[in-house]
C-alpha cells in the first residue's frame, strides 16, 4: 500500500510539450475578480517568498524562481542530499487562476571539511536528464519530495488565494513605553 501511494506521488509530476517536468493545476474560485487574485498572488509571494529578488510581475501573472531542499532517501541517517531550485508561475483571470512549477534543476550537496553539507560547485542537473546522472532508487525519492512539495504548495496557494483580506500587512511593533527611574 505505501509503494502504491509513493507512486501516486510521483505521477503529479508530468512532462510537458517541452518534454520538461511540470506540476499543473487549474483552481476556479467562484465571484473573485482578477485584481483580488493578483493581488492576493503578490500577497501569497511576499509571505512565502520575502526575500526573493527574481519576482516579476505583470497585470495577470507572477513568476519567480526559488529552490527548496531534498533529503537522502537511501541512507537511515536523513541529510540534506540536495537543492532543488523551480520555477513558479501564477496566471489569474476573473473567478480562477492556474499555476505551475517547471523547469526543476538539482544541485547534489557534499560533505566540506567542517562537516556542513553544501551545494558541489558547478553541478547542475535538470530533472528530465537526472536518471542518467542519479541512482534510481535515489531518484525516485527525489520524485516524491518534489511531487509533495508541490502539492503543499498549491494547498497553501489555494489557502491564500480563496482569503478575501486588504493588504496584509504585519503590524508595527509598538515599542514598550519606557520607564523613567528619576521621576516617581
């Protein structure tokens, strides 16, 4: 049962007309204009996103590149086994959006000499040549965590998305008053 489901993980993940790997969906959202989705696509990728300088942003859409990490699969020890950046699209339009994360590319991380895992210099591999360059069996963990992040990413999305809020700021932290010790 837990093989069959692993496998339903990685079929998420499907090749393209540019024989790339995508993650797909199409979410409708009754009586939602296309500026509350925009607006609340740019607020989703300010909060999950803050620190991200490659956003571009157009009247209807978003995209930005970013990575996440992997775990071995293999080894008993978990680790971080590597970095895999993506790329995330948002489109809107009146009542529904879609989004897509394409264009995978893992980088393998390595042991330094202080013992910190860290990405091997020069090192780059696209998902869709990956099964010439990683072991299968590693591979297909590297599948499921992709497949997974994926899926919590669109929930989060969705999340966000069907909110109807203004601008969510965070508030400014009121400093404490201050205390004057030479006055009682």
């Amino acid at each position: 049962m837990c093989m069959h489901l692993a496998g339903a993980q990685s079929d998420q993940l499907q090749l393209n007309e540019h024989n790339k790997y995508v993650f797909y969906q199409v979410v409708d959202l009754t009586d939602v204009s296309v500026d509350s989705l925009h607006n609340n696509s740019l607020l989703f990728v300010k909060a999950y996103y803050p620190k991200n300088k490659s956003v571009q942003s157009s009247d209807t859409s978003i995209s930005l590149k970013s990575k996440f990490l992997l775990y071995s699969a293999i080894s008993l020890a978990r680790h971080e086994s590597g970095e895999m950046a993506f790329s995330l699209h948002i489109e809107c339009r009146n009542s529904k959006y879609r989004f897509w994360l394409t264009d995978f590319v893992f980088t393998p991380y390595e042991r330094n000499r202080y013992a910190v895992f860290v990405p091997v210099p020069g090192k780059e591999i696209g998902l869709e040549k990956a099964l010439a360059k990683i072991d299968k069996a590693e591979l297909d963990g590297y599948f499921t965590q992709t497949a997974i992040f994926c899926r919590q990413l669109g929930e989060q999305l969705k999340q966000y998305m069907s909110e109807s809020h203004h601008e969510r700021m965070t508030p400014k932290k009121s400093l404490p008053p201050k205390i004057s010790t030479g006055k009682w």
